[in-house]
C-alpha cells in the first residue's frame, strides 16, 4: 500500500489532501530563493500530499506510516519561515498543522497558557490581552507565524530586550518523535532534573520531530508605555549607548539602532544614526527609565529625537515590500541576523557592509540593531542586488548572504540570531559549531530519527 492510501485509509480522504492547488501552495515557505526559482525556473515539485492532522493521535499516525515507508515528513505551520526551512519533493508527506489551533488552557493564577502548535501568534496574542496578558513574544511575523514554529526555528520577538527570546518564554513543549511515540518536555517554573530536553525541540525546525503543543509563561499586560528616541553622531556612540543602558540594569523591551541609511527610511528628522526605544511595565519602572535612559543620553552627548518616530515605528514595523514586488525589478533582496559581543559587533557591521556594497549591481547595503543583551547585540543586514541577467540573480543572493556571514565568523559573532538555519545556513553550521558541535548535532539526529524521515535537508550539516 502507498504512503498516499495508507494515509487515506488511516485518517479519511478529507484530512489526506492531493490536488494541485493544495500541493503547490504548501510547496515551499517564505524564502526569497523559492521565490525567485518560481518566477525564473527551477520551482521546487508538489509534495506527494498534504496532510492536515485534527489531533496529536492523527500526527502520530501520520508520522509511523510515514516512518514505516521512509517517506519524508515536513511539518508545515504558516510558511513564514524566510530560510528555506520548507521545500518538498514528489515523495515528501507535508504535514500541516492548520487545522490544530486550539487554545487548550489559560491559567491567570500560574501566568501560564497553553495552545496547539498550529494556533496563530496574534490569534493566541489577542485571546491573552482579552484577559489583561501577554505572552511578550512579538515577532514581525507574529500575523502569519504559529506557536509551534516559533519554537523549532527558536525565535525571537522585537520585545526581546525585556521579555527575553522564545526560549525564555516557553514553559512545555509537547512533541511527536520520529518513531511516533509523544512526550512532554517542561513541567515546573524550573528543574535541576538533567539536561533541559526542552531544547532539544527548541530550533530544530521540524528535523527531530513534530511540535504539537506549546505551553508559554505569561506577563500581566503592562500598566503604561512611553517612547524615546536619540540621534547618535557614530554607530560607535550609540552601540556605547545602549550597552550602557543595559549594563547599568535599565531594560528597554525594545531597543533599535539604526545606522545612517536606514534611519533616512525610518524618519525625516535622520541626520546622523537613531536610537528607538519602548520603555512599559508598573507606571513607576517606565518613569524612572525614561528619566534614567534620557539623563544617560544627556552626558554621554545624544541628542533626543520627537517620540512620534516610535509611534510610528510602532504602526508599521510589520509592513515590509512581497517578494513578487522586489523581484519584478530584477532585484534579489533580504535580510540577514547575525550577533556578537560588544567589542566586536563594530567590525562587523564595517567589513559585511562594505563587502556587500562593492557587489555589481547593489543598491542597498544597511543594518540595524534589534535586539539587545548585557554582553552584546544583534545586527540585521538588509540587502538588494539587482540585475539585468535574472539567471544570475540567484548566485548574486547567496554571494551576498556569504560576504555577511563570513565577516560574521571572521569576526567573532554567531551566523544566525532569530530566523534559524533551513537550508541557506546550513553549510555554516561546521563553523558556528565547529567540528565536534556539528558532529555532535548529527549524532543527535541519528538517534532520535534514524530513518531520517524528519525534513530531510535541513538544519544539519553533512559530515
């Protein structure tokens, strides 16, 4: 029997789906490559079906007749992913998990909320503010991204400064393994019980596993907000800037450095780089840091920028240009997050800057910070290329991406940040990890999934 008629037999033909226009748009996710192989050749094929599992039985189901028949198995949440976390081929089982988007439990006394892996971010976001909550998780892609693919690519929201990144906001994570069997990982506030399996799931981008169920720890929705914003006269004196702030103890949920040209973008007032900032919390705590941040902005010589740059970084930080849009001009574009420590982050920015913008053809080479912690910070590059040759438009893209990365590893810094690895990063993992990481990681993969069925393709690098 097939894996398709298996399948069907198991589970209903309603819930195993094999017609075209299923199949084509659940092909692939958000990454501009697959973009721009579909409009210019070399469109990743249909999966051999589209599964839609009602419940955790049906994903084990679905993952032991796949396991049985070596049949590969892609979970599927929303396709937001912009790595090439997601490419299918004629044998692939795409598993979707649409269908699961349950809020199964909120739990006001514990802060706790607990949700199926397919559920929407801003669905579970809006049903937890209906109550005085937050998650405090809020990634661009919170409008087109689910729980559980926060958890396997081990995201990060834009309140990260504060709230801190998913894996500090996760409380359980509830997963079907390769051989079918289920486990819950995460039962208390915190355990001294072994290893924290819980990040075994975190970042794995489906290639050990299905994440069915996510459990978050909540925040009580903040008593008030305020906003500030300074023009820094280098990238230097606001990097100082903001390591100060966090290093004295002050916590901006958000905080945003902008160099020269993307400030251009982001206001009219830009003349030098700006820094962003949203500061909530207990009306007292926004107060003093406002007054804290404002009087470290004073001595070390920035000068404060209107609050309406925020509110209106606020109104539109998710509104970004569609691929289609980019590549009907001949442009490949994106953007690339990286990390590194204080004393090193300059030098990057410099070398993975200039790298890029002596590429023919490119007309935007820029980068921001977004993300902030005591012992460094993240950049995020942005990147167009445009050329009148499309058929070499894509080797264009991946040069791009490999001048950032190799400065970033140069430099010191780690190659991915938030987005994940897929597959454009997955040749760099030897050298984010090293030898033994990589081999390590590969070991882990043999063991827990040792048909390889799980996303075959990704996040693991070859020996």
């Amino acid at each position: 029997m097939t894996v398709i008629a298996a399948l069907t037999d198991a589970l209903g033909s309603g819930r195993v789906l094999t017609d075209d226009a299923t199949l084509a748009a659940r092909r692939h996710d958000y990454w501009m490559v697959s973009s721009l192989r579909d409009r210019f050749g070399g469109a990743a094929p249909n999966p051999a079906c589209v599964v839609r599992p009602a419940s955790v039985a049906d994903i084990q189901t679905v993952v032991r007749i796949a396991a049985a028949r070596g049949a590969p198995v892609v979970p599927f949440g929303q396709g937001s992913g912009v790595v090439g976390g997601v490419i299918t081929g004629p044998e692939t089982v795409l598993l979707d998990l649409g269908a699961m988007n349950a809020t199964r439990s909120i739990d006001p006394i514990n802060l706790l909320a607990s949700f199926d892996a397919g559920k929407n971010g801003m669905a579970a976001e809006r049903e937890l503010a209906a109550q005085g909550l937050t998650g405090g998780h809020w990634p661009q892609s919170i409008e087109l991204s689910t729980v559980g693919g926060w958890i396997a690519t081990r995201a990060s929201g834009q309140f990260s400064s504060a709230y801190g990144n998913i894996e500090d906001i996760v409380y359980a994570i509830e997963a079907v393994l390769p051989d079918g069997s289920l486990v819950t990982l995460g039962k208390g506030p915190r355990a001294s019980a072994g290893p924290d399996l819980r990040h075994v799931m975190l970042g794995s981008e489906g290639t050990l596993g299905v994440i069915t169920g996510v459990t978050l720890s909540l925040r009580r929705a903040p008593e008030r907000q305020a906003f500030t914003a300074f023009a820094a006269k280098s990238l230097a004196e606001g990097f100082d800037f903001q390591r100060e702030i966090v290093q004295t103890g002050w916590r901006p949920p958000v905080m945003r450095q902008y160099d020269i040209r993307e400030s251009k973008r982001l206001h009219d007032e830009a003349r030098d780089h700006t820094v962003i900032m949203v500061h909530e919390g207990p009306a007292a705590l926004v107060e003093a840091e406002v007054a804290a941040v404002g009087a470290l902005a004073q001595g070390m010589g920035l000068a404060p920028l209107p609050a309406k740059i925020v509110e209106h970084w606020m109104g539109h930080r998710n509104h970004v240009a569609g691929w289609d849009q980019i590549l009907e001009r001949k442009m490949v574009a994106d953007t690339v997050e990286i990390s590194a420590p204080w004393d090193r982050i300059g030098g990057i920015y410099e070398t993975a800057v200039a790298g890029v913008s002596a590429m023919e053809g490119c007309r935007a080479s820029s980068a921001h910070s977004s993300h902030v912690y005591r012992s460094g910070l993240n950049l995020y590059f942005t990147f167009a290329i445009q050329l009148e040759d499309t058929a070499a438009m894509e080797a264009a893209y991946f040069e791009a991406w490999r001048r950032i990365l190799q400065a970033t590893a140069d430099g010191g810094g780690s190659v991915a940040h938030h987005h994940g690895v897929g597959r454009v990063r997955r040749g760099w993992m030897t050298t984010e990890l090293g030898a033994t990481g990589a081999a390590l990681l590969r070991t882990l993969k043999s063991a827990i999934d040792p048909k390889g069925i799980m996303n075959p393709g990704v996040l693991i690098p070859d020996a």
